[in-house]
C-alpha cells in the first residue's frame, strides 16, 4: 500500500514538473539586448504604481480619454497608473498611464514598488507593456544595472 502511494506522489510530482515547464514555456521571452529593448518601445521610464484599474472589455474607466477608449483586444485589460521619477525615453511626464493584461504572462506591478518600465504605443497611443518587454521591479537581479545602463545610453530627461 505504501509503495502504491510513493507511486502515485512520484506521478504527481512528474505531472506537476511537465505541466509547469509547458506552461513557462509558453512565457519565454526572446534574449533580447537592451539596445534591442531600447528600440522596441515608446517610453521608458521608472515610477511607482499608485492606482490599478481593471477594463471590462469595450470600456474605460477614464472615460473622459478617448484614446483608453478603444479595447486592446484583451478581455480583461488592466490599466496602470505611475509616478513618474525618470524618463529615458518619450516625453517628460510626472504621471503615465500603461495597459497590460491580466494573464497567466502578464506583468504584475506591486504598489508603490519602484519599477522600470517599457512601453510600446499601439495604433491610437495607447502605451503597453508585457511580460517580455524587460520591465525590472526594484529588488530584481539586475535593476540598478539596468538604470544605469538606461541613464549611460539615453539622454537623461
């Protein structure tokens, strides 16, 4: 009995591994350079998280902006409000709005949590950002060395 249940935990285990590494799978970003990652986006900036709002689809809760207007194709698209501290790339701005959407390999901003972000515009404007476009949260392996990587590249707004 007892070697039946080593059996069915080792199964498990086995299971857990093959179904979690198909599902990082899915998440792997390409390596890309920071040269590459640089060219690829909008804006990039460093700020806080001060406000996170959930968008049905087809809706705004800024519905005063008609640019948030249109959904990003993503049922439910979250919508990021930052503090500003430095901008590298795209105007200088003390608050920036970013959509990204809630998935399995979304990004995912804790409040007040300084972070590296960059975002790309898609046709109305709209800044995105995803799991892949090397967003780096404070605390992360690499975040000072990739500020000043930033700041020595990019003219300092």
């Amino acid at each position: 009995m007892r070697k039946r249940f080593v059996s069915i935990g080792l199964a498990a285990v086995v299971y857990a591994v093959i179904s979690g590494g198909q599902a990082l799978a899915a998440c792997d970003c390409p390596d890309l350079s920071l040269d590459e990652r640089i060219a690829g986006s909008a804006v990039i900036f460093s700020g806080k998280p001060l406000m996170f709002a959930q968008i049905p689809a087809g809706s705004s809760p800024f519905h005063s902006e008609q640019s948030i207007e249109a959904p990003g194709g993503v049922q439910y698209d979250v919508i990021t409000l930052f503090q500003v501290d430095t901008v590298w790339k795209g105007e200088p701005t003390r608050r920036i709005k970013v959509r990204h959407d809630r998935s399995a390999c979304s990004v995912d901003f804790k409040p007040n949590a300084p972070v590296i972000v960059f975002a790309e515009a898609d046709s109305t404007g709209v800044l995105w950002t995803r799991l892949c476009s090397g967003n780096s949260a404070s605390g992360d392996a690499g975040y000072e060395d990739l500020k000043q990587g930033l700041t020595n590249r990019l003219r300092y707004n």
